[in-house]
C-alpha cells in the first residue's frame, strides 16, 4: 500500500485519507474431488473472485460504513485497505497506515487486562509516557471493573471486544478500521464506543465500520457503502443506503428473489459509487 504525500488533495474539500482504484481480490482454495472407480480422491485449485473492481475514497470526519450480506466481500475489502491482504490488482493509497480494530495479535491470553493495556500500547507504537497517560481512558471506556486484573482468557468474548476496542483507539490513528468489534450485547459500551469514535472524526480522523446490523450504520455512520457479491452497490449518505439495505436483505430473507433484484437495480440508480474507473 502506498502512502500519499502530506496534504494531498483531490479538491477543496477535506483531505483524501484513504482511495482504491479498481480493487480486485480473487481467492485461491484446494478443493476436494470425489474419487471414482478409476481413481483415488484428488484435491484441484480453484479460484474465485471476492472483490470485483471497487473504487473508493474517502475524507477526514467521515465515518463509513460497510453494509452487505455474508460473503459480500465487507471484511476482505477492509483487510486490503488496511494493507493486510494483497489485492490481486488494483491500487490502495493511504495518507498514513490504516489500523485494524484488533491489536490481538499483540495481546496474550495468559496476561491480565492491565498488563495487556501496557502491551497493546506499545506495540502500536505509543511512547511509554503516552501509553501511561492512555491507561486511565482505557480502562474508562473498556469498564472491566476488577477483571482488569484477571488473566485475558477468563474474559466473556464481549469483555474481551471491548478492552481490544478501548485499547485501538486510544492510540488515535488516522485511520480505523473496525469490523464487527460492536456487536458485545452491551448497549452502554455501544454508547462510549460511539462517543470514542466521534471524538476521534472530531480530530480529523477516518473510521470505517463493518456490521451486518443497517440500524448500527445508519445510527453511527456519516457515509455508507453497500457491497453485494464483491460489487459497490452503492455510496451514499448512512441512513438512505442502510434503510435500501434493510429492505434487500429483508426480501432475500423472505424469499422475494424480484423484489430483491429491484432494490439492488434502485439502489446504483439511487446512490452509484461517488467514484468510478471511467
């Protein structure tokens, strides 16, 4: 992933943090072949296609929102901007590195919520004296309570979302990235988190967010980006592309395969991609 240069500027509004043009991303799996009277079992490679062409960019204060079925391309999407999956072809170009909600490579199960503040810090690059000034805000917004002192592993999952939520943003990126890291089953959490992430916009910052919930876009999100089998569907402002997402899915779970086909043709004809390859 290549960075832009500082201040760099496709117009007069708000600097470009993040663009891709013409994303692609294909997959590459073994799968099984049944074996026959004349043959043993074999394993084939196949490949098929997650990302199909996706152009994007976005600015300082926008918080995005990703919406779109399983198996969209949601998550693959957010791993190539981050810089953590290579597109197949296409071009990312990022003002500064993107940070994916999840320092959990970082933290160890074995040590406790405090001792892995001290060490998600660190390795997002924080300076001791800033990790040691972060530590308090942390705790504030994860709210453990005295699990801070237990062993990660005791954590529930949420419990466990949210120090990992706590510690990304503490570290102020430019850019985040969070997918799915909401959904704890806590709505007084959801309510910091989104105070966190609009104090972060508020410093000139870029989120995106992934969820299977319209609701969460369309309440949080400035912007939304709707993806559909690898495709942009649709850019818009959150509340007008979530409430034609909420009607898709709503058909597809019925059953109304037309219907569905209509809000997807009424989307792009609604909200096409703000930026496209022509």
């Amino acid at each position: 992933m290549t960075e832009l240069e500082p201040g760099w500027r496709l117009s007069d509004d708000p600097k470009v943090t993040i663009a891709a043009e013409n994303v692609r991303l294909r997959y590459r799996v073994q799968r099984t072949e049944r074996p026959t009277l004349r043959s043993f079992a074999s394993r084939k490679a196949v490949t098929g296609p997650v990302l199909r062409g996706v152009t994007l960019a976005a600015r300082e204060g926008e918080m995005v929102g990703l919406v779109g079925l399983n198996g969209s391309g949601k998550s693959s999407l957010l791993r190539v901007l981050a810089g953590l999956q290579p597109a197949t072809s296409g071009t990312v170009v990022a003002s500064a590195q993107p940070q994916l909600l999840g320092v959990s490579a970082a933290l160890v199960p074995d040590l406790s919520g405090e001792e892995n503040i001290w060490l998600g810090t660190l390795a997002m690059g924080m300076t001791p004296d800033d990790a040691y000034f972060a530590k308090e805000r942390i705790e504030e917004l994860a709210r453990l309570g005295e699990a801070i002192k237990q062993p990660m592993r005791t954590y529930s999952s949420g419990m466990a979302a949210r120090l990992r939520f706590a510690i990304s943003v503490a570290a102020d990126p430019e850019i985040l990235m969070i997918d799915e890291a909401l959904s704890t089953g806590d709505a007084s959490f959801a309510e910091r988190a989104k105070e966190a992430m609009q104090g972060l916009i508020a410093r000139a910052g870029t989120v995106f967010l992934v969820s299977h919930a319209a609701q969460t876009i369309e309440d949080m999100c400035t912007r939304a980006l709707w993806l559909d089998n690898g495709t942009l569907i649709a850019d818009g402002p959150a509340d007008e592309v979530a409430t034609m997402y909420r009607y898709y899915a709503h058909s597809i779970a019925l059953g109304k395969d037309d219907a569905a086909k209509k809000a997807l043709v009424s989307a792009t004809s609604a909200h096409p991609p703000l930026f496209s390859n022509t």
